[in-house]
C-alpha cells in the first residue's frame, strides 16, 4: 500500500511540469488520438447468493490509448490494458483476485475552462484472472489455497465515472461492476460478482 501511494504522489507533485503544454492529452475540437498512463487504488469486494464478502484495497496500473470519434461531437473511444489487484475478505476469510482487465469505454468531453476537461466515460470491461491468494483463518486451521481453486478466470462488466483533466495531468474517480458469476463449481448456480470503487491519477500524452 506505501508503493501505492509514494506513486500516487510522485504523480500529483509532477503537475507543474506540465503548464507549458495546451490544455489536454487530446483536443475537444479536434480528431485526435492521445496515450496515456493510470496508477491508482481500487476498493473491491465480492457480492452475490454463493459469497458475500466486504472490502479490500487493491492497485490499478496501467496504459490507455484513445481517439476522437465523430467531428460533430467530442465524443472519445478508450482502451487499454490494466493490472488490477482485487478482491475481498471478511473476518478470518480473505481473497486476493488478480486481473489483466481490458475496457472498452466512450468518454464524452466537456472543455470547463481553458486548462480543464471533464470526461465522464461508460463502457464494458473484459478480464482474465492471473493469479491471487485464498486465505481461511480459524482458532485450529489455516487454509491457504490460490484463489482460482474457487472462482473463474474469467470476468466482464462495465464501468462507469468521470476523468478530469488539467493540462496533461488526469485523475479519475469510478465504479465498476461484474455481471459474469465468476463462482467456480457452483451446482446452484448462485451468484459470485466483483465491484470495485476505484481512483486512478496519470498522464495523456
């Protein structure tokens, strides 16, 4: 977590180094497409009929590219890749979800003044769970097993929140939730979904 946030402030205490370029990675007049790199914290749990467990704090990391998508509008298109640190846990039960996630989201731009943009952004997500540790803690027994012993690789869902952005610096508040039941070997079929808050800063290039 002290990684998390050293990275996190190595960021925000850069942004001065950025006022001598134009406001934006990208232009909200003009077709163009922009880089960009996110670091940032998640606050995830796992909902559903099959497990209901509470927050854990996790890190996001990754590079996005985007581009403008109609002249008429300033509406964008965004992908990239992340790894995304999740998860849950809950009294003596804790489990760690790894994934490399892919989104797929529409951003529409809002210029607020000369050096700020508002981005609020909807879209899917699609990821693949890499790894992540299954801890169960009891007063005679402690269970340590790998997460996918117990859930899917697979995830998919959708985003949702809004990125602003001072010159080339962003930051981005959001919420995203799973609508694949991603319990393994559930004869019930009852449910198992991710849900994360998170908060991501970075750069457009």
């Amino acid at each position: 977590m002290k990684k998390i946030l050293v990275g996190i402030m190595a960021v925000l205490f850069s942004a001065p180094s950025f006022a001598q370029y134009s406001s934006g990675g990208f232009s909200l007049s003009e077709s163009t497409l922009y880089y960009g790199i996110r670091l940032g914290v998640n606050f995830s749990s796992i909902t559903g009929d099959y497990i209901d467990l509470g927050t854990r704090t996790g890190m996001n990391l990754g590079a996005v590219i985007g581009a403008r998508v109609s002249d008429s509008t300033p509406i964008f298109l965004e992908s990239g890749l992340y790894f995304e640190s999740k998860g849950a846990k809950k009294d003596k039960l804790s489990m760690g979800l790894n994934y490399l996630e892919l989104p797929i989201l529409i951003k529409y731009g809002v210029q607020v003044s000369d050096d700020i943009a508002l981005l609020p952004y909807v879209g899917p997500y699609f990821a693949y769970g890499l790894g992540g540790k299954y801890k169960y803690n009891s007063d005679k027994v402690v269970v340590k097993d790998s997460s996918y012993d117990y859930m899917k690789h697979f995830d998919m869902g959708f985003k949702i929140g809004c990125g602003a952005e001072y010159n080339k610096l962003y930051a981005e508040l959001g919420y995203e939730f799973g609508v694949v039941n991603i319990a393994k070997d559930n004869p019930q079929d009852l449910g198992a979904h991710n849900g994360a808050f998170y908060f991501n800063v970075g750069v457009n290039f």
